[in-house]
C-alpha cells in the first residue's frame, strides 16, 4: 500500500465570488468550469511509496504550496481525489497551526495532540524538543512574541519529534539560519533512514537530490515531469535557464556587445550522455583527471597528487569567465570544489573562436570510501553573480580508497589523542 496517493487532483481559487458561483461550488464541487477562477492545480496524478522520500519542485506560484495542503488537510480539492495512510506531520506556513496567544509549551501540547499523541507521549517527548528548538525562556512566552526563526525552530521541532509516519516539509527551511537549517537536514536524513515516508519541497536542488529518490515538477498547476530526481532536477535546472536566457535585456554602454548566444543546451546526449544545461556561449569539449606515475587517475587514494583538466572553446564573448569544478558524492550532497574566481586566477576576455585549457591541482583528502562525481562548467560574471556557458553534471567518475580506521562525516583529518595530567587538589 502506498503512503500517499493523488489522482486527477485539481484546485481553483474563485476570481469573482458571486452568490451563484458560490452556490455552485457549494453543491457541486465538481461542476466548475474553465473560466470561473484560477486553476491552482490541474490533473495531478503520482503515488508516494512507504519509506519513501519524494521531492516537489517548481517556481514560485507552480502550486506546490497547494498540493502540500491538500494533502495535510487543510485545503480541499475541486476535483480529483487523494489518500495518505499513516499518522501525518506536516511544516507548512510557518507557524501554521500555532497559536499566538499560547505559549511555545501550549503550543506543542496542542500540535503534539492533534498529531494523536498521549499526554504521557508528549510529556516524554518535551525534552528532546524543547532542546532541538533551542529558544531558551521563550518556550514559555507567547508565541506572538517570537522571531520568524524562533517560530520555525519551534515548529519543526515538534513536526519532526512525534513520531510521523509521514513527513511533509515546505519551503519554510528557507527562512532559518544556517546551523539550525543543517540541524533540520540531519534530522530529516535520519528520519528517513528510520523509514518515514518524505515528501520534500525545497528550492535548494542539491537538497532534493541528496535527500529524495524520485521528484515531480509542477509548472502552473501542472506535471511537467515525474521521476527519478536526478533527471526532474537536471531538466527543471535546464527550463530555469532557458527562461532567464530569453528575458536578459538588452546591455547598453561603450563596453563589447556579447554575440547573439547559440540556443541553451536542451539535451542531455551531448558528452557521453551526461546532463548538461548553459547559455550556449562555451563548449567543453574534453575533461580529464591526468594521473601521475604509478597513479590510477580514476582512483583516489589519501594525499594522491590530482590534477583536473578540461578545454572548452568559445562560442560568443565572455568578458569576465570563470571555470570551475564541484566533487559530489554518491548521494548529490556537495564535499569541495573551487573555481579560478576563487583561486585568484583571473581570466582575460573570451571572444568566439577561443579555445582554453584549464588545470586544477590538489592533494586528495582522506575521503570517506566510495563513489564520487565531478561537474565541470564555465560561467562568465563573479562569484556572486554569474550566468552558466556551460555546466556537464557528473563528468568524471572516480573511487576514492580510504586508509586505516573508518570515521564519521566525510573527511578523516589528521588528529591525535594527547594524555593529560591529572591533578590532584590533594
């Protein structure tokens, strides 16, 4: 049986509320036609598997919002049905489902409640929330005293804490800082080992990749694509850069007109079948890993010499290009990377007809053992803001071997254990 189930899930927001179109709606819900309001959500059909952790992705106004609270409940659908099976616990608006007047305690007996938990289950569980939510005194003031973040530390902590047999996560993550958002990563990572069932919305791509096996991408209401995440991610990523390829304006002054740019890489056949996305201004035309004597370059041992090397020729002009690399591991979640920006290596302007080869040298940490991928690309601005020539996710292939003793995380760093007197006050 599945965790989640949506079928030909349709929702519209009325633009006009006249009495008859209320009545309509009232007492046929089904009977809606096209013309009568905003379309939300239009025949959305997918099934979420037990243990599964699933992403949602799209635009701001695609409609995930509103998938996520039919589901929870909150909203009814116009047409189309849906069926979750099992206790569900869902971080949606932040604070949605908070009272202001109550205090954060208030608060997560009556969340922690209407999720279906004892007083004896939440009294047992207050601890480990109020320690993961981290708000000091406030958890006994009113909610309506809080900071944005104190709501959303507040929040998750008691959506994550109760046990869900399904766990529904928007975009509110967005809003926390960065130690508290990767606290809540963690903690939906473990809770997915643990076998609860995730449904996933996040802008951050590398987040939906890492966490989520399979992904749906809404745009205006609709399926674009349903599957397995890497490729919805690549070709979401892909439609994200089309469009902001068409609107850029006009530039004006004195300074080189960039040539019309070639058509955005739409096909994810070009170099050996890898995913690959860019405005067209430069190619990659070859990447490798050279290895040194005695040297497998596809395999990493700890403090192996590596060097990256990749050309690319220029199709229309780039006045400040960087070129850079990004070492993912077999999950999607980033481990290093750099690029000529950041390592002081500035480049001259690119005319078409240019071609470049750039190398990289390092020394191989001492990685966790097992798969990882190198993407590649060549962008043209700064470290802060660029627009993407072209970018080959997971290029290069390589095994790193790992030495002595296994660690956590993924990196083991040198470290010693060093004896310390003890001191007697006698």
């Amino acid at each position: 049986m599945s965790a989640v189930e949506v079928r030909n899930l349709s929702k519209n927001y009325p633009l006009s509320d006249t009495l008859r179109t209320s009545f309509r709606r009232l007492f046929a819900p089904g009977n809606v036609r096209a013309d009568d309001g905003l379309w939300a959500l239009r025949e959305v059909s997918f099934s979420v598997k037990r243990g599964e952790a699933f992403g949602i992705i799209g635009t701001n106004g695609s409609g995930k919002s509103t998938l996520l609270q039919i589901i929870a409940g909150i909203l009814r659908p116009t047409t189309g049905s849906f069926h979750v099976n099992g206790r569900l616990s869902a971080l949606l608006e932040l604070g949605s489902g908070f009272s202001p007047e109550f205090t954060g305690r208030d608060n997560v007996y009556l969340n922690a409640s209407i999720l279906g938990l004892s007083r004896a289950e939440i009294q047992a569980r207050f601890d480990v929330i109020e320690r993961f939510a981290e708000i000091g005194d406030f958890i006994d003031r009113p909610v309506k005293t809080y900071s944005t973040g104190m709501v959303l530390r507040l929040a998750f902590a008691v959506a994550a804490h109760v046990d869900p047999e399904i766990l529904i996560v928007d975009e509110a993550l967005a809003v926390g800082d960065i130690a508290f958002r990767q606290r809540c990563m963690r903690r939906i990572h473990d809770l997915r080992a643990r076998g609860t069932t995730i449904l996933f919305v996040s802008h951050e791509s590398t987040d939906v990749k890492a966490l989520c096996e399979r992904c749906l991408w809404l745009h205006n209401g609709v399926v674009r694509a349903l599957g397995e995440a890497d490729d919805v991610v690549a070709r979401y990523l892909i439609a994200t850069l089309q469009r902001e390829i068409s609107h850029v304006p006009e530039e004006t002054g004195t300074s080189p007109q960039p040539d019309p740019a070639p058509a955005a890489f739409d096909s994810f056949d070009a170099f050996e079948n890898r995913r690959r996305y860019g405005d067209g201004r430069a190619t990659i035309v070859d990447a490798s890993l050279v290895a040194t004597p005695g040297q497998s370059p596809n395999t990493w041992h700890p403090h192996d010499r590596i060097v990256l090397r990749f050309s690319f020729r220029i199709n229309g002009y780039i006045p400040s290009g960087i070129v850079g690399f990004l070492v993912r591991n077999a999950k999607g979640e980033n481990i290093f990377g750099s690029n000529t920006a950041r390592e002081n290596y500035p480049l001259p302007p690119m005319a078409p007809g240019d071609a470049h080869t750039v190398e990289f040298h390092w020394t191989a940490p001492e990685l966790a053992p097992g798969h990882y991928y190198i993407s590649i690309a060549v962008s043209d601005g700064n470290i802060e803001d660029f627009k993407v020539c072209d970018y080959i996710e997971d290029a290069l292939a390589v095994d790193a071997i790992g030495m002595g003793a296994p660690s956590a995380g993924y990196f083991h760093l040198a470290c010693a254990a060093v004896a310390v007197h003890r001191h007697s006050s006698r």
